[in-house]
C-alpha cells in the first residue's frame, strides 16, 4: 500500500511538471483540441487517461489513450470552456492524481452571414423631406443612399448604433421629383446588407396663385 502511494506521488509530480507544457490547438474553428506532453520519467507507465469536464475538476468518463503523449479531444461543442486534466496508470491499474487543469473556450464560428432587411418604406413625405425605415433581422446601423436616378449620388452619414429598427429622415429635397433610394445596413462583424432600389415622389410645390380672369366680355342686351 505504501508503495502503490509513492507510486502514485511519483508519477502525479511527474505529470504536474510535464502537463505544464500541455498545448490545446483549434483547427479551422472545428471543434476538436489537440493535447501534448512529455512522457513521464517513470519506468513502469502502462499509459495515460485524458479528462474532460464542463467545470473545474469536475470531469466526465476517462478516455484511456495507452502510452502515448498527443491526443485529440474530439466531439467539443462551439462556445463552450472544457477542462483537462491527465493521470497516468499501471500495468496492475494503479492511477495518479490529476495533474495540474488547464482549460481552453472553443470559439464560436466567425459571422460571415449579412443581416436579412426587410419592410422597408418611405413615410412622412413633404415638398423637401422624406422619412426611411426599414428593419434588420439582427443589430446593424444605418445608412440610406438616395439620388433622381439609381446612380444615387447621395448618401446619409452612417447611423453606428447597432439597432433591428431603422430610421433615417432625407432632407433638402427638390419638391415634385422622383427619387430612387436604397438602404444598407452592416452588423458587428463586418456583414453588409443592401436593399434593393425602392422610389418615392416628392410633393409638387402648392399652388397658392388664384386663377387670373381676362377678356371679360359684355353681350349688347336689347329690352323688348
């Protein structure tokens, strides 16, 4: 019994030093992590358990790997920290401590996905002022081009707050005109949307001149 002990002393200082030059590798945002170490100095290793957890030191079923020193974690789900620790074992089962822990987060995938617009209109149309709104299906700002033919040639300045409902007002318009317009909207990432070309019309400058009344004639009118 004592001996098993010293044993087992022996190999988890062991591993204590070697696990310290652990590396944990993430290929191409997969969800697998690569776990190396050196062997350990001890002369009657049989091989070694790889442990995995949610939390700290709390580790699900052993996975026995026999006397090897890489192995791949597979199966690891995005956006999630695990856990690792490493015991090493005996031809007659006798098993270390844990090393030392060492935790890694799988990152989640890059967004390379636009924000989807949708409901765009125009509202509060005047002589010179037109309102734009339009709805994004994730946060992203706010931008609308506009101009008298789909060349635009306008643009707003960039709304940068990161909102799903959009708004941006169009001024110093020229009454009774046509405009084409569209808008754009970029997420957190980087994504860009834009909208198809949409119109709208202008209000014709009001009419405030009374009619002018001329060649106002008189009939020679004769009593009988």
């Amino acid at each position: 019994m004592v001996a098993r002990q010293l044993w087992m002393a022996r190999a988890a200082k062991s591993l204590l030093f070697i696990f310290a030059m652990l590396c944990a590798c993430i290929w191409n945002f997969a969800a697998d992590v690569t776990l190396a170490w050196d062997p350990s100095p001890s002369s009657n290793i049989s091989g070694y358990k790889v442990y995995v957890g949610n939390s700290s030191r709390n580790y699900e079923f052993p996975i026995a790997i026999g006397n090897q020193t890489v192995y791949t974690v597979t199966g690891l789900w995005d956006g999630r920290t695990y856990y690792f620790a490493v015991t090493a074992f005996d031809a007659y089962g006798n098993e270390s401590d844990y090393s030392n822990e060492v935790s890694i987060t799988i990152p989640n995938p890059p967004d390379t996905t636009a924000p989807t617009i949708s409901a765009v209109s125009s509202v509060g149309v005047t002589q010179d002022t037109a309102t734009i709104t339009w709805v994004t299906d994730e946060p992203a700002d706010t931008q609308v081009e506009y101009g008298v033919t789909t060349s635009y040639g306008m643009v707003t300045a960039v709304g940068s707050a990161l909102v799903t409902s959009h708004s941006q007002t169009l001024q110093g318009l020229m009454p009774g005109t046509l405009y084409h317009y569209r808008v754009k909207s970029r997420d957190a990432a980087g994504n860009l949307a834009v909208s198809e070309d949409y119109t709208f019309a202008t209000a014709p400058v009001a009419d405030t001149t009374a009619p002018v009344i001329s060649l106002v004639t008189a009939s020679m009118v004769t009593s009988t």
